[in-house]
C-alpha cells in the first residue's frame, strides 16, 4: 500500500451540502423501511399463506389507451413501471453530482470513479470465472451493483465512527456504479431492438430537452412526452427503466438567478398579490433551486419509502427449499454472486484505487484511511436493489431463485464483514 509520502497534506474535511446532507438523510432512513419490506418477503414466501404471495404478484393488471394495450402482471408492473420512477431519481442525483457535485471536477471525482470500476469489472470477472460454459453465465451483471441506501443504512449503524469523506467517497462510488448499471441494463439485458419505437422515443426525449430552451414549464406537457417515452422505451425492447434515467438526465440542472425567479413569478401574478405570495416570491429568490433538486426533493422521500420497499417485498421472497440449489448450474449462480459481491468489491474497489493513486489520477479523500477504504469495499458488496433487478432481467427460474438466494447471502455476508472492519480499524470520536 502507498505510504504517507504517497498522501497530499490533510485537509479539514469539507462541509456537506445542505441538499446532499438530505438525500443521504432519506437514504438512511429509506434503508430500515427496505430492510422490512425485504424480510417480510422472505417471510410471507416461506410461510403457509406463500400460495397468496406468488397469487398477488402473478395478478395481471392491463392499461389499455384505444387499440394500444399494454399487459402485465403486478411484479412487472412494480419493476418496469415503478423503477422507472427510482431510475428517474438516480438520473436527477447523477446530473446534480455533475453539475455541482463530487462528478463535477475530475480531480475529486476520479478516485471513487476508479473504484467503482473495479468494482464492477473483478466481481463480474470473478463471476464468469465460476459460471463460465454454465447456463448462468448470463449473470455476470449481478454482482457488479451497489446498493446506495443500504450501504448508507450500515454505515450509519457506525454513527460519528465512519469519517464524512468515507460517507461521500462511498456515496459517489455508488453513483459511478449507477451510471455502469444504467448502461449495462440498456446494452446487455434489454430485449431484441426495434428501431422505429427508438427513434420515436429520441424525438420525444429530445422533445424534452427542448421545453426548457423554449421556456415553456407547463408540467403537463413534461408529463405526457416523459409518459410517451416511456411506452415507446417499452415498445423498442429496451427495458423501460432507461427512460426514467435519461428523463433525470434531462432535467435542469442549474438553479435560475434571483432576478429570473422574481421576473418569472410577477408573469403569474395578479396585480395585487397576497402576502403569502410575496413571501414566496422572497424566499425563492433569496434560495433558488434548480429543477433537478427541486424534482428531487419531491420524488426521493417517494422512491425510498414506497417504491423501493415495494420493489424488495415483490423480488425478495425467496422460498427456501432443500433443492433450491439442485438444479444444473444453480450452486455456480449462487456461488459466483457471493463471490462476485463479497471477495470482488473488495478485491476491485481496493486495487483500481491503489493504482489509481499510484499512477497519480487520483488521491485519497482527506483524513481517509487506506484500511477504512478497503471497510468501505466491503459494504459495496451490498447489492440488493440493483442486483435483484438485473437477476429479473438475467434468469427465469430455476437460476433466478438461486441468484436470489446468493444476493441475499451476500448482502448479509458484506454488511457483516463491513460493519467489523469498519468498527476494528476506525478511531471513535474525540470528545474531549
């Protein structure tokens, strides 16, 4: 490992962002909710009443609009239609960080941004190592996710323990392994393209991004060409959720100047306005946000307490059976996912960072440790949410249940290894 010589100067640790300070807040909190949703899964799947669980998430459910129908059961429904809506917020954090957060500057972003590399490309190594020539060889994506809200969840377990830049180091890996997800969902596991519905959805993306530059803000007009882009996603094979992202992706992400605020304001006002108005008109203008934050604030709370844990409560009931694994190729499945989740983000984020600061692309985040790193490594092996959701796309049963099974383990098995190391190696708070 890089010695102290290695390090640049200690910087005080930077002060979090007011906005960002909340999303992670809703992380942490959105976490526990998720927890639940998941174990009540686990339980419901393997209790005398998991007949109704499969018979709830089974029910098919059709919107039809004229001769265009589109049908589905629950869990497609809550997959294909409600994770959009997470993917939309991931987009809007993705282009918040990169207009003004840790993305916006190569020399803050480039360390987390190595990381999250490697830790997407030695899990799935690692994986297609132990599947290969195996039916679950498709897999590979599976173990490359990281799951933000619980890999936040865990870390807050260790309070004033774990440094603020960990927190942030970890936060912006994530997102890197976000935007690796996002394409990786788009390129490998959507289904046979058809070009004409892709080329409808461009124009109505690129419809979006136009609505601004025209200045018009009628949300009705965002909310039909976003509903449209949607469906036509759906409609070309590529899986849906990548509309959601490219929608985020989309959004303003620079908040107007005061006097753009106050000039846009007096257009709808009448000629004389309440005091209510004129206190919004003022504080708006002395704290301006940008679209995406504005979306964001509105959506996250949404995505973290009801369509995550509803994501988790329709595709973690995994029924535990003795030949759950018996099947040719499941033990493989299950067997590379923990190896890919636990061993790999380990192995991936901890090297593709000490070549990184070797080769001089990036440092260590400030009083940041290289032992607390490699504790961080471990709970990226948190995959969960992501992982579920490329399993979904990746397997039918019998292998899907065993991918599950092997999520599962792994998630459990990193936040155990990264809660211990975290505790061993990291100083307790100076209250003196």
């Amino acid at each position: 490992m890089p010695d102290a010589s290695d390090r640049p100067p200690l910087a005080a640790p930077r002060r979090i962002p007011a906005a960002l300070r909340e999303f992670l807040q809703t992380e942490t909190a959105g976490a526990l909710v998720l927890l639940a949703a998941a174990l009540l899964a686990l339980v419901w799947a393997n209790s005398p009443w998991k007949s109704a669980y499969e018979s709830l998430w089974s029910t098919r459910l059709s919107l039809a609009i004229g001769d265009a129908s589109v049908s589905e059961d629950l869990r497609h429904w809550v997959n294909e239609g409600l994770m959009a809506v997470f993917f939309f917020v991931v987009g809007l954090e993705i282009k918040r960080e990169l207009v003004a957060g840790e993305l916006r500057s190569w020399r803050t972003a480039a360390l987390p941004a190595f990381a999250a590399l490697g830790g997407m490309v030695v899990p799935a190594a690692l994986y297609t190592a132990v599947n290969l020539g195996e039916q679950g060889a498709r897999g590979w994506g599976v173990p490359m996710a990281t799951d933000i809200a619980f890999a936040l969840g865990v870390l807050a377990l260790l309070g004033s323990r774990v440094n603020p830049s960990l927190r942030l180091f970890l936060l912006t890996l994530a997102i890197v392994d976000d935007i690796g997800a996002i394409v990786i969902i788009a390129a490998f596991y959507s289904d046979g393209i058809r070009w004409l519905p892709l080329g409808a959805a461009s124009l109505a993306l690129l419809a979006v991004g136009l609505l601004p530059r025209a200045r018009i803000y009628w949300l009705p007009a965002y909310a039909s060409l976003a509903l449209a882009a949607w469906v036509l996603v759906f409609a070309a094979g590529v899986h849906a959720t990548i509309a959601g992202a490219l929608l985020g992706l989309l959004a303003p992400a620079r908040p107007m100047a005061a006097a753009q605020v106050v000039r846009r304001w007096s257009e709808d006002l009448s000629d004389e306005p309440s005091g209510s108005d004129r206190a919004r008109m003022g504080e708006l203008a002395s704290s301006p946000k940008s679209v995406t934050e504005r979306l964001q604030q509105a959506l996250h709370p949404l995505t973290s307490f009801v369509i995550v844990p509803l994501f988790a409560l329709a595709n973690a009931g995994v029924t535990f059976e003795r030949d759950a694994l018996a099947a040719r190729g499941a033990t493989a499945v299950a067997g590379g996912v923990v190896l890919g989740l636990v061993a790999g983000k380990i192995l991936g984020i901890t090297g593709f960072s000490f070549l990184a600061v070797r080769l001089r692309l990036g440092s260590l985040p400030s009083e940041v440790r290289w032992s607390e790193l490699v504790g961080a490594a471990a709970v990226a092996g948190i995959g969960f949410t992501v992982s579920l959701f490329i399993a979904d796309l990746a397997f039918s049963d019998p292998q899907l249940k065993a991918a599950k099974t092997g999520i599962l383990a792994a998630s459990l098995l990193a936040s155990v290894v990264g809660v211990g190391w975290l505790w061993a190696v990291s100083r307790p708070p100076d209250r003196s």
